[in-house]
C-alpha cells in the first residue's frame, strides 16, 4: 500500500489546479489523504479529481464549509468509521479498515487541543491491539530539537505515548537523526509536524 498525505491549505484556496496536478503526478498512490480539506466550493472539484485519476472511493466527514477535516480517497472499497465521541473534533479523524490493515487519516487541532485527539487515539490503539495501524496525517506537532529547532511545540510529549504503546514513527525509523522539514513558517523556520505512525508489526 502506498498512502500519500498532503495539507492543502484552507480548502485548497484557488489551487485547485495543483491538487489535480499531485494527484495526477500520484497515481502509483492507493490512498491519498487531504488535510485542511473543506466542504466549500472546491469540494466537487476535488472529488471529480480524485475519480478521473482511479480513486473511486471518496471519503469526507460532515462538516461545514469553513471547518478544516480530512478527506480521504482510495482505489479501492474500504469500510470507513466516523467518531462522534471526538465531539468538536469529530471531522479530524477517518479510519478507513480492511481484513489486512487499518489507517486513521488525522488532522490535529492547534496548540492544546490537540490533546483531545491524541487521548482518542491512544484508547483506540488499546481497543485494537489487534490490527495493523497506521495514523496518517498533519499532527500539527514533532519532537524538539529534533522535528523543530527549539521547544515551541505544543502536545509533544504525547508522540512518546505514541510510542510506548508500540507505534514507530515511520520517517525516522529509515532516517534516524535527519532533519527534513514537512512546514516553514513566515520567518522561514522549519517544522516536521506532517508524520506516519505505524504499529511495530509493520516495521
């Protein structure tokens, strides 16, 4: 399985053309997942998009058109789950769950409210001890010093708690100690906050 991931931005804005250009430039992609996707005026694009280049199966959270939440979209029929229990983030997370593997496309709130998403994600892990995870997606945080140049990042600790519970973060599994940065900021820092966290079985 090959997933890509991609924050487009504020629904996408007037770069409608560029997501139909990566999409285009993907297709080797099974599953892409859109954070910061939108139900706003690019939504039917997009899902057009997705279907012209084989990815059939679309799917969105219901949320409004100004609400940041995640779409994901895949060539194959997955059985997909929505969580209520998130509340106010209920459109950040999908799981989408086949016989052979399960993938949470996530994306996370800003500073400590991403704290709600990652205490769901941890009961997750415990009530499926049993499957092939995968959780995908903008986190909106990383590791300090080694996913930021300092310690401005909110909700950092939980990763580890990612961690102890038998997750590998993907990226640094086959980089160890590299910086790459997935984000820059207006005054040009860099971030890694854009991650693959999977269970130690697929190492």
């Amino acid at each position: 399985m090959i997933i890509t991931t991609w924050n487009i931005r504020h629904g996408g804005g007037k770069r409608t053309k560029e997501i139909t250009s990566v999409i285009k430039d993907n297709l080797n992609s099974d599953v892409f997942i859109l954070t910061e996707f939108r139900n706003n005026d690019n939504k039917e694009l997009i899902k057009k998009s997705f279907n012209l280049y084989g990815f059939s199966n679309i799917i969105i959270t219901n949320s409004d058109k100004k609400t940041n939440s995640v779409l994901i979209a895949s060539k194959e029929e997955y059985k997909a789950e929505f969580f209520d229990s998130l509340k106010d983030h209920k459109q950040r997370v999908i799981k989408i769950k086949s016989s052979k593997i399960s993938v949470y496309g996530c994306y996370f709130p800003q500073q400590k409210l991403k704290k709600y998403v990652f205490e769901f994600l941890l009961k997750e892990l415990a009530s499926n001890e049993d499957e092939k995870i995968i959780i995908a997606g903008d986190f909106n945080t990383g590791k300090h010093y080694l996913d930021e140049k300092g310690v401005s990042f909110y909700c950092s600790e939980y990763l580890y708690k990612l961690e102890e519970k038998g997750m590998v973060d993907a990226w640094r599994l086959i980089n160890g100690d590299k910086k790459e940065f997935s984000w820059y900021s207006n005054n040009g820092n860099g971030f890694r906050i854009d991650h693959f966290y999977i269970t130690n079985s697929l190492k």
